[in-house]
C-alpha cells in the first residue's frame, strides 16, 4: 500500500485499520511491508503501538491479534508462512523495530500487566533486582497504581511478544492443535537462535544508515527514587565497554544488549510468577534492611498509610498462577537452548592476560547466563508445579523441562563415539561444578518427585513411565555419586568462616585468604555450594539429604508401591488373559456370568489393551531396577518387599480386601485402604446378589425390550413351570440340558444357603427362560448383520432362523458336556 508522504500518521492509521476488516491476511501484511519501507519513522511511530497490538492480541486478553499460538502450517500454510516471514528477525516488523529504535522512541507499557512480583514490588516503590526495569518507570502525578515502563520499540515488541503467551491463553484452542507446531512455538525458536546464537557472532540489525548503530535506552531519572529490590546486576554490555580501548572495534559489543534484553524478558515474563514471600525469603539480609530503612524513611513523607499501599500491592499480587502445559513447553524450549547456547562456549585459553584481552561480551554472556538470569527463578517456578499441579499424565511436560535443564551434556557439541551409543553415557566430572552450583534442582525437586507419586496410580502406563524416565535419567553412571558429592561438600563444617559471613555471598573472590586452612579447591567447591542452597532457600533452610534415611524410607515406599503396582497388573493381565479365554460366540452379545451378576474387577488398563499393560510392567521394573543402582537398595529387602506383595494375592489370584480396621460397626477403612481404592489397587468383591433378571438396566441394553422381555419370559416361566421341573428332573441327557440351561447354578447355590437372600428373594429361582440377552445392541445388530447376509445369499428368513437356532443348540450342547461334571459353584 503506497501513499504519499504528505498523509498524516492518523490517516493512515485509520487507512491500515480498514484494511484489517476489509483485506485477506496476505495481502494486509505485504500492504504493511510497502508501509515500513516507504514511509519515515516519524510517521511509523504512530502505527507502531497499533500494530503491536493486532500482532500479539490485548494485554487484558480481549483483542486475540494475529493468534499465532494456534496457528499451524498444517492447517493454515499460506497464513502460517506469512506470519513468519513478515515476524522473521530480518523481516518487516523487525525492520520496523529497528528504524523506530534509531530515533529513539520510548512507549509506554502498563505496570499492572506485569509478573505478579514484579508488579506489587514496584507499586510499594522497591525497584526490582533485574536491570530491565532500571530507569524505566514513569509514575503519573497522581501516584499509586497509574504507573508504566518507558520502554524503547525493541524492549517493547518483545515484552508483548512474550507476554502474548500468559496474556492470551484463555483464547480458544482446539485439541488437535500441537503447540510445538504453532507460529509462537517456532518464532520463539527463531529468536533464541537469532539472538543468542551457538555459532558466531549476533547478525548485526538491518538499518538504512550502514554506518549507524542502533542506540541503546537513554537512561531517566524516575519521579520517585527507588530502593533497589534485590543485588542489583551491571549489564554486561556496560561492563564490557568500560574494559575496551575502542567500542568500535567490536561490533558485537554494540549489539549484546539485544542478546540480554531478549533473555531478561523471557524469563522476567515467563518464569517470575510466585509469591512475594517467597522471592523476598531469597533476598540477603542487608537488602531487606535496606528495604526496610527505606520503607520507614518514606512513611513519613507521605499523608498515606505506607502498611495500606503494601497490603493493596500484596493482595493484587495473590492470583492464582496456574502455568499451562503450553507455557511449560516453551519454557523448555528456552532452557534447552540456553543449554546449547552456554556450551557453545570457546575453550578459555591457557594465559589469564590473553583471555581479559580476547574475550568478546557474546563469551562473557555465556559463561554466566544460566547462574545470573535463569537459574535463581527456574528453580521456584519449578518448585510451583511440582506443588500445584494435577496429579495427572500432563506433568509430563513439567518432567521433562526439569530433565532438560539437568542435562546440560545432552546439549554439548561433543557426540559420544557410534561404538558407546547403546551403552548409557557416563556423565563427565567437567559437569560436577554444575552439579554442585544447581544441587537444589537435582536433590530437592526429586524430593517433591518422590512425594508426588507416592500420590499417583502406577498402574497407569503414563505415570509408569514419569517415575522410568526420572529413574534412568538420575542412575546415569556418575551421576548419583556426584550428587553425593555436592551433598558432602554442603555439609561440611564451617571452620573458619566467620560467623554468617557465606550468606551474603558477594562475589566468589570471598574464598581467598580466610580458607586457606582447606584444601583450595575443596574450600572454593564448598563455598559455591553453599552459596547456591542459601541464596535460594534463605539461611535457615533445613536441607533434607537425597541419600539420607528420611529420602531413602521414601524411595522404599516407592519400591513397595511399584511392586504393588505390578502385581495389579499382572492380576489385570491375567483377568483379562481368562476373560479372553472364555469368550465364546455368544458372549459378543453381551450374555457373559460376569456382567450378569454385576461383578467388575477390572481397571482403566481394560480399555487399553494388553500392550499397554505389558508397557507398564517393564516401565515399572525397569524403574525399580534404576532406583536400587541410584540408592544401593538392598536386594535382599526388595526380595521380600516383592513375596510381601505377592502373597496379597489370594489362590484364585484376585487382590485382597482393602486394608481396613475392624469395629463394632464392621469393616473401616484405613487412610492406606482409602488410597488403595482411590488408585485402584484393591477393592472389595461386589458382586450382584439378587435375582439377574431384575439387575438395572445397562448401557448397551434397549430399556423398552429389557422390559417387554421380561414380562414375556416370566410369562412364559409361570405357563410352563411345572413342565420345566420336570424336564429338568430326569436323570438323562436332556435332563442335563435343561439343567443347565434353565437355571442359574450359582445363584440357585448362593440363595439354598444364604437366609437372608431366601427371604428376600419373592421370586422363583427354579428352572426358568431368559430372554434379557436378546435386548442387548449387539445381539440385535448380528441379527439384522445375519438376515442381511441370509438376503444376499437367498436365504429366506425362515431358513436363516434355522441356522441361528441350530448354531445356539449346538453350542448349548457342547456347553452341556463341558460342565457336565461340575459343581454349581464353579460354573
């Protein structure tokens, strides 16, 4: 869409809104590239807000945009491809970005749309540690709540780019859409690899000025001062450029601020969502004092309440976070990338002069990427899902971004030898100081692990295999020993560190001097260690050991309940294994013993088959093989733990009762026997005790023909009575038929020796016909299958009547010899 320069930023804001309503989305987005290349930044600045805003929807959720988490190219090609390429980092809007950046614009972004601590932080006029908000904050004249971000054009697409995927999550998806596919999926992706590359150097922006850079944000002095919330971080760009004779000289030095603007943004967006205490527990003591001396010094500043602002900010602050597993899946996409991106790092060379001189800030950036901006809120947006989220197969996703970020040597860019690939990979002592600086992340998370499926049905193949993939992962070779490693070096004494003094944790040069009573690199070990645990649990947190006596007696409850767990089903295999067995032509119809006296002691694993049973058994006996390497389990404990969990099954093979307490009200149930109903590993018979033909009608049962047969059959039943018993009284072949076929052995067994049941029954129990299988679907549907199939062979109805009769009769007879023997009770 080209139009002279002379329009005014209204009129053609006005011009490309029409456009929206009135043009199909190809043509829109090449309309809008003609408008970015043709017209000037003083007139794009305009269009700029607008635009960010049909992209990535509203902030309060109510404008969906361009819905890119939905959009897929299998279903929308041409849309999805579109998007991308006008989204592309060398695409139009990012030209876009970049043209409205080198004149310096600023927008505003609304305070109250960011994370929760964020958000309630600032309202009580404590800045936040992160250096994105520094100089940011523009408070009205007014006060209080009215307060936004100045933010420049790329600190401004980004935040709503990463917001748009908290923001817009009530917009409706539809389940066959996979949110690794969508257009969001794939532009984070392209941003990650753009921005923070593993290969090279940033690619410099596109600008119509070669010889320009794009600026960084001017710095403002915000109308109120601020305390700082936390240590506050330089920028690596800043620290970088006061070490360097010539800015210049390095290009790339110009451009990582878009590298760490991109990343604070992410996680600042998508991992800083839990509760103010929390993040305030893992502050240093002399930061809360100096929170504290502030808050008081402006108490009496103000004519209102600072206690009120606080609360106000605070209660805001406690909506419930509730992280969707599409949230979860690009957060793991960032930390596997961030993975490849720290290991991306350049071998440091042998001379300390040599590397101050030749490091680039990319290189800085990577060393500490992980530690400073992703590490400290990873681990507590972690710990709030395993908390809160459903105890269901979707933690599935929460499971594996936690994996991802444990194995950092999945993303190396050394590959194992083809000879070791099926042999599992010993993890390398270079990854032990990782271990130890994140020793929470293995040791604490698997603590709530273990807790979390104590909770859960192991039965269940997909629960199955959350507790093998955890199992295999922490029973790597070596890992397990370094993890104990990191444990001892945690609880070593403190003998001559003052009193303290490691919880402040200024910088890591602390460990010169005073340690020198250690061994060096035992003391430096030991020092970050510690550092890491108190940093994010606070100084009095009570560790709990991994390889302790308290862990240890979960991870045997965990064993026992895995034994169990198999035992259930192996009884479902095989219960399923006789029911298979004992299907007969007949029993299609739906005319089976068991359904008829309304017993079931089955499970969901029913409906799944028995490959996923079989699945299930070898997830769960790989995972109790993984745990014994990981802890040296006791086999001779485990064996008996497994004959403890055998011998619950009685000699026909079925589960014992629940585990219940007897009283005079009769059998209660235990919490334990509570659980085991709840997760299906035991339940009581209950079986149907009355006559069969009065049980309540079934699902696949005609209601109308249940009730006009049974009204037919005990018509028939009370004509024909006496000629029945007859029948059934004589001592030869038909008397067995009869026998057989008009009486129910087991209930006629259960009723002559149960009292109760004799008086309650007002019905005959003698020989009888039963007619209620002919009202099931399935009998009625292989009858009309059967008289289609008589029709296309020219078999009248009379003679396909025939073949039915004479099929059943032949059954019945083969049915009459095979029990011929039997007792009544073991029909």
């Amino acid at each position: 869409m080209a139009g002279p320069y002379l329009q005014q930023p209204s009129f053609l804001l006005a011009t490309l809104k029409a456009d929206c309503v009135n043009k199909p989305f190809a043509q829109r987005c090449h309309d809008l590239e003609t408008v970015i290349e043709e017209f000037p930044a003083k007139e794009l600045h305009g269009i700029f807000p607008w635009l960010v805003e049909s992209i990535f929807g509203s902030l309060d959720g109510v404008i969906v945009g361009w819905n890119l988490r939905c959009l897929q190219g299998r279903t929308n090609p041409t849309e999805y491809s579109v998007a991308l390429d006008f989204l592309d980092p060398s695409g139009p809007m990012m030209k876009l970005v970049y043209k409205l950046q080198a004149e310096e614009y600023r927008y505003d972004f609304p305070v109250s749309y960011l994370p929760g601590p964020v958000k309630a932080s600032i309202q009580e006029q404590v800045l936040p540690e992160c250096s994105l908000y520094h100089n940011k904050v523009q408070f009205t004249s007014s006060g209080g709540l009215d307060l936004n971000l100045a933010l420049n054009p790329f600190e401004y697409y980004m935040f709503y780019f990463a917001i748009s995927l908290i923001t817009q999550k009530n917009s409706p998806i539809t389940h066959h859409i996979s949110p690794s596919n969508s257009a969001y999926f794939i532009l984070v992706d392209t941003y990650l690899k753009c921005f923070l590359p593993t290969e090279g150097s940033v690619l410099p922006p596109p600008s119509s000025n070669p010889g320009g850079a794009i600026p960084s944000p001017t710095p403002r002095s915000p109308a109120v001062p601020f305390t700082s919330y936390g240590m506050h971080h330089t920028s690596l760009l800043k620290r970088h450029i006061a070490h360097q004779p010539s800015v210049n000289a390095d290009p790339a030095s110009q451009e990582i601020w878009r590298s760490e603007t991109l990343l604070q943004i992410f996680v600042e967006m998508w991992l800083h969502h839990y509760s103010l205490e929390m993040y305030q527990k893992m502050q240093s003591p002399h930061v809360k004092l100096e929170v504290l001396h502030y808050r008081l010094s402006i108490s009496s500043k103000h004519h209102g309440s600072p206690a009120q602002s606080s609360y106000q900010a605070l209660h805001a602050y406690q909506e419930s976070f509730k992280p969707t597993e599409e949230h979860v899946l690009v957060v793991r996409l960032l930390v596997k990338h961030l993975h490849a991106f720290s290991n991306s790092l350049k071998p440091e060379p042998l001379s300390p002069s040599a590397h101050s001189h030749t490091a680039s800030p990319l290189e800085e950036f990577k060393r500490v990427v992980i530690p400073r901006f992703v590490q400290q809120k990873l681990y507590i947006f972690l710990q709030h899902c395993f908390g809160h989220w459903p105890l269901d197969a979707s933690f599935r996703a929460v499971l594996e971004m936690w994996l991802s970020y444990l194995q950092p040597w999945r993303y190396a860019p050394e590959k194992p030898p083809q000879t070791a690939e099926l042999l599992p990979r010993s993890v390398s002592e270079k990854w032990a100081a990782f271990i130890q600086e994140n020793l929470l992340m293995y040791t604490k998370l698997f603590v709530g692990f273990l807790n979390r499926t104590l909770r859960t049905d192991l039965v269940s193949p997909k629960n199955a295999l959350m507790v093998f993939r955890v199992a295999k992962v922490f029973a790597q070779p070596n890992l397990a020993e370094m993890i104990l490693k990191g444990e001892q070096l945690f609880l070593e004494p403190e003998l001559v560190i003052p009193h303290r003094q490691h919880r402040l944790f200024m910088t890591p040069t602390l460990g010169g001097s005073y340690l020198s009573s250690w061994p060096p690199t035992i003391t430096d070990a030991s020092f970050k260690v510690k550092s890491h645990v108190y940093s994010l649990e606070g100084q009095d947190f009570q560790y709990k050991q991994m390889f302790g006596t308290e862990v240890r007696n979960l991870v045997l409850k965990l064993a026992q309940l895995i034994c169990q767990a198999q035992q259930t089903a192996k009884s479902i295999s095989d219960h399923s294994a006789e029911t298979m067995a004992s299907h007969s032509f007949f029993s299609w119809f739906k005319f089976t013993p068991s359904e008829m006296n309304g017993s079931y002691t089955g499970n969901d694993l029913d409906e799944i088959g028995q490959d996923s049973i079989k699945k299930t058994d070898e997830y769960l006996e790989k995972a109790l093989e993984y745990l014994c390497q990981i802890f040296k389990l006791n086999e001779a404990q485990l064996t008996q733990m497994m004959m403890k969990c055998g011998t619950a099954q009685d000699e026909n093979g079925k589960k014992q009762l629940p585990d219940c307490i007897e009283s005079e009200d009769g059998l209660i149930l235990t919490p334990l026997g509570r659980y085991q109903m709840i997760n299906g590993l035991r339940r009581f018979d209950v079986q149907y005790q009355g006559d069969t033909e009065l049980q309540p009608i079934r699902s696949y049962e005609n209601a109308t023909l249940v009730r006009l047969l049974y009204r037919l059959s005990s018509a028939l039943n009370e004509r024909f009575a006496e000629q029945m018993v007859a029948l059934c009284s004589r001592e030869d072949f038909i008397g067995r038929f009869c026998c057989y076929h008009l009486t129910n052995p087991h209930f006629v067994h259960k009723i002559r020796y149960s009292p109760v049941l004799k008086d309650r029954t007002n019905q005959n129990w003698g020989p009888r016909i039963s007619l209620r299988f002919l009202a099931s679907y399935r009998t009625l549907i292989s009858l009309l299958m059967l008289y289609f199939i008589a029709s296309w062979f020219s078999i009248g109805p009379v003679g396909c009547t025939f073949i039915i009769l004479f099929s059943y009769f032949l059954y019945a007879v083969i049915m009459t010899f095979f029990f011929e023997g039997r007792k009544p009770h073991e029909h």
